[in-house]
C-alpha cells in the first residue's frame, strides 16, 4: 500500500479523486465552512455524530465531494489512541466497498504521534493474509493519502510510520504462515533477504556451530525436530562502529507441541504463532533498513521446533547451557526459555548498551494482561521507563511486572543448578525470573507478548506487535544520542547549544 502526505484542508480533501474519503473530526467546535465540515457539525449538534473516538457517520455522495463515499469518524481529544480507534473503525466500514484509493484527512491540527498512529491503525485495519490461500482477493487498498493542515511539521513522523508498517507487515505474514511454510530455515532466509538492505548483516548458525558454541539447552529444545535449528544473527550499523549496540532477542519456535510435556489438542494449532517473537525482531530490521536512526542494532533470533519424538528431551533431563549453568528440564513445554538462555549468554560478546527480549513466553501473561498490553520486565529503571513511553506513543502498549527474586524460589532444582519451571502461581513473573539468570552485566529487558502477539477465535491472526513499540523505543533513543530518556546530549541541545557533547559515542564522529 502506497502512503502520501499531503497539506489538505477538508475542502481541499474533498476535491481530491478517490474511492472512500474519511474525515477524522475531533472534539474542538467545528468551524469551517465547507459542505463536509457544515455537516459534520450539524450532524454533530443533531446527536447523530457523537464525540466519542470510533464512532462513525457514513455518508454516500454528499454535496462537492469527488469521492462517491465519505465516512466521517470520531477522533475525541486527538491523542494516539483515539485516532488508532477513529482510523480502524472507518477503514472497517470502508473496506466492504473495496476502495483502491482512500483520503484520510484530519479537520484539526494533528500531533506527530497521532499522525503515525493514522498510518499504521489505516494499515492494521486493511492487512490481508494470502500467502497459503489460492484464491484470495488481495488487500484493496492501494493508495492511501493522509491530509493534515501542515505536512512539513509531521513529514518526518509520517515517513517513520510508513518504515514502521513494513516492518509490521512483515512480523504479521511470517507470523500467520503456517509452521510448515515458517521453518526455522525459512526464518534464516528472511533474515538474508534483508541482509540485501541498506547496513544490515547476517549471519546464520546451524546445528554445528551452536554445538560448539556450548548452547546445549538450545540444542536440546530442537532435538525432537527433523528440523535443523538455526541461530540468526542480524545487525544493523546505523551509528558509529564502536558505538554499543542494542541487542534485540526474538524466541522463534516455529510450532510448540509442548514436547514429552505435550500440549492439548485444542487450539494447538496457534502455536505456530510461538515464533512471533523472530517475527518481531525481523520486522524492526526491516523498519530500521528504512527510517536508518543513528543507532546500532543486533538481532539474535535462536529458531526450531519444540517436537515430540524419540530423540526428544525429556522431564527430568539435565542440560548445561552455554553460561555453563545446568538446567532440569522438568517441564519440556517450558522451552522458550530453554532457547533464550542461550541467546542471552550470546548477546554479551556484543557489549550491549541494552538487551531486550521479546517472547511468546508464558499462557500466564495472557491470564495477567490479555491482549491488551504485553509484559515488561527490566532490570533498569530508565530502560523500563523508555519502554513503556515508546509502548504509549506507538499505542504498542506494555505493562511492567515485578522481579522479586521471592518469584525465583520455585526454580530450585535437587540434580542442577536450576529447574526451568516453579510453580504456576506467577508464571510470567517466574519465567522471567528464570531469565535473569543468564543476563550479563548490561541493562536488560523482557517484553512477553503471548497475548498481545496474535488474536484468537474469528479474528486469528497475527497482530504484528511489538514492532510498533520496537520502533519507536529505537528511534526515540538514536535521536537521543543512543541513550534511554533525556540524554547529555539531548539536554545540551536544547538548554545551551554551545557546550560540547560530553558523550563518548558522540564525539567519537
Ligand atoms: N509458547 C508457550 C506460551 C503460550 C501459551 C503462549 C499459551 C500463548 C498461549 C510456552 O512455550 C509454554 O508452553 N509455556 C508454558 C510454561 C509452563 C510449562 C511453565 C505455559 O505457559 O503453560
Ligand atoms: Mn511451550
Ligand atoms: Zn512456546
């Protein structure tokens, strides 16, 4: 789908040729006096237009307007989640009428915030699967052209939310496809593919190399598959060499029976959505190859099948992870944890400047948060506070969760150093605890989006998340200088121009 940015009033909007014009009117008293916009102010005064986000008036072929459709939709006070709602609810209503081109203008001065989150709620709403359906009808929409009142003040939003929705839109296809169309090799070839792009790298790892390098927990995770497991290693080089990179952590099981510890029949077939965490991290390479911040990025994603068969691990098997910890398999379902371990000893030969997982964890963090937010734990405050701001303006939103080492006292093991599962109280919290274990001497946080990386029931599929969040904690932190919050650099900028950045990376330039 093709985005265009345009300085558009509602009457100008109007004029514009296209299938379904969509205006988003606030809450301010609507003043203008143009056919749509004396309209929607006396639909508004009559009661038929509320003032609530999502609510929607939808008009066919109203006076002066080329488009044959008009849909006008609510956006209350115009913050990011309002305008997220405004735009999927209209793009819903719109989409039964297959539009090629679509105008979307906003009648009120609109919040760089509020104008990405228009770009990825517009994109969102009309995503369309097909790679495994033989006759599907593709998305519709082709065009889609963004009005605001001043384009050059919210160009540079917009062109980031239009990197962002690629990026989106890759973690939702390689998430949706199907186990035996998202092998652990068919990850690694998407991560090559996007080594073809602008600074990023790649390098992938098979069953031999992760043997040396020590990861046995891994290694025993993928035993039971007749696929080889893979270890994908991303980077992206948007800043200095020497600058410390952040180091992204993707859980990639391609399918979860569970193993020996099988799971239940019923809806089995989602955890072809366990790689989701992989998806994510390509998805963030894919949008940084196009916004390209100043910033430095590693991608490790270890990737396989958790199968069940004779070769597979066992309950009560022990096995020595690359940290040199041995681990009691108890439970052989919980294995996402068994691969991060591994990749999160990985990660320190980066030097990172932080480590963030991102995992389809644990069932208990859909029980504690739903779909709504995911989990976030950190062992630095700044960092947990960097996610959940990025988490709110990209409306990818988080929620963080204790790390009380009192979680951690269930993980004690008689025959290892410890178990890979505590009780089921907690489980989220105990999961990460476990985690915490293997992380270095770098700030660290772990995102659990088992309820927030796909949906269930009528509307299954993936939702693409947390890319969006990803995105913009990365952004957010290069224009920082590389730095989590109000950096030196950041600060001398604005408070007094003349001081020399005192920042190490910085100057290294
Ligand atoms: N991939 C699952 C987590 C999951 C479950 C995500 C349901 C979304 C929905 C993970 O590998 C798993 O099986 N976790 C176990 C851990 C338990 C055995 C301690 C769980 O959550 O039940
Ligand atoms: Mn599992
Ligand atoms: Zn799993």
């Amino acid at each position: 789908m093709d985005f265009q940015l345009k300085t558009l009033s509602v009457a100008q909007a109007a004029a514009e040729k296209s299938d379904v014009l969509i205006v988003l009117v606030g809450s301010a008293p609507i003043t203008a006096k143009d056919a749509l916009s004396v309209l929607a102010a006396s639909a508004r005064k009559a009661g038929d237009f509320p003032d609530k986000a999502g609510k929607l008036l939808a008009l066919y072929r109203p006076d002066e307007v080329v488009a044959s459709r008009v849909v006008l939709a609510a956006v209350g006070d115009g913050t990011p989640a309002s305008v997220r709602s405004g735009v999927i609810a209209a793009v819903n209503a719109a989409k039964a009428h297959r539009p090629k081109r679509v105008v979307v203008v906003f009648a009120q001065p609109a919040e760089a915030a509020a104008v990405a989150c228009a770009v990825t709620a517009a994109a969102d709403a009309s995503y369309v699967y097909t790679a495994t359906k033989s006759k599907a009808e593709p998305r519709s929409i082709r065009a889609l052209t963004l009005g605001v009142p001043d384009a050059a003040g919210v160009r540079k939003a917009f062109d980031e939310a239009c990197g962002t929705v690629l990026g989106i839109e890759l973690a939702k296809e390689w998430g949706n496809r199907p186990a035996n169309h998202a092998t652990p090799t068919l990850l690694a070839d998407v991560a090559k593919e996007l080594a073809k792009l602008p600074k990023i790298k790649c390098e992938v790892l098979g069953p031999k190399e992760v043997e040396k390098l020590g990861m046995g927990s891994f290694a025993a995770v993928a035993r039971g598959s007749a696929e080889p497991l893979r270890f994908i290693v991303l980077r992206y080089q948007g800043a200095a060499k020497d600058e410390a990179p952040v180091v992204l952590v993707g859980k990639g099981i391609t399918f979860d029976t569970g193993g020996v510890s099988l799971k239940p029949a019923a809806e089995m077939d989602e955890m072809k959505f366990d790689m989701c965490g992989a998806a994510s991290v390509l998805g963030t390479f894919r949008a940084l190859a196009e916004i390209q911040p100043a910033i430095n990025v590693v991608g490790l994603i270890p990737s396989c099948e958790n199968m069940n068969d004779g070769r597979a691990v066992k309950p009560g098997d022990v096995v020595t992870s690359m940290s040199g910890q041995t681990i009691e398999v108890l439970n052989t379902d919980a294995e996402g944890r068994l691969i991060l371990c591994d990749a999160l000893t990985y990660a320190k030969r980066f030097d990172p400047a932080a480590v963030i997982d991102i995992a389809t964890l644990t069932g208990a963090c859909v029980v504690a948060l739903g779909g709504v937010r995911s989990g976030l734990f950190a062992s630095d405050e700044t960092l947990a506070a960097a996610l959940q701001a990025a988490g709110e303006e990209s409306q990818d939103r988080c929620w963080r969760l204790p790390l009380d080492d009192d979680y951690a006292e269930g993980l004690k093991s008689n025959f290892a150093d410890v178990a890979n599962i505590g009780g089921r109280a907690g489980g989220a919290v105990v999961a990460a605890k476990f985690l915490q274990r293997f992380v270095g001497d770098f700030a660290w946080a772990h995102l659990d989006i088992a309820g927030t990386a796909w949906k269930s029931g009528a509307a299954k599929g993936s939702t693409g998340r947390p890319v969006g969040l990803l995105v913009s904690y990365l952004t957010t932190r290069a224009r920082n200088g590389n730095a989590d919050g109000a950096s030196e650099k950041a600060a001398t900028d604005s408070a007094a121009p003349a001081k020399a950045p005192a920042r190490k990376a910085r100057s290294a330039k």
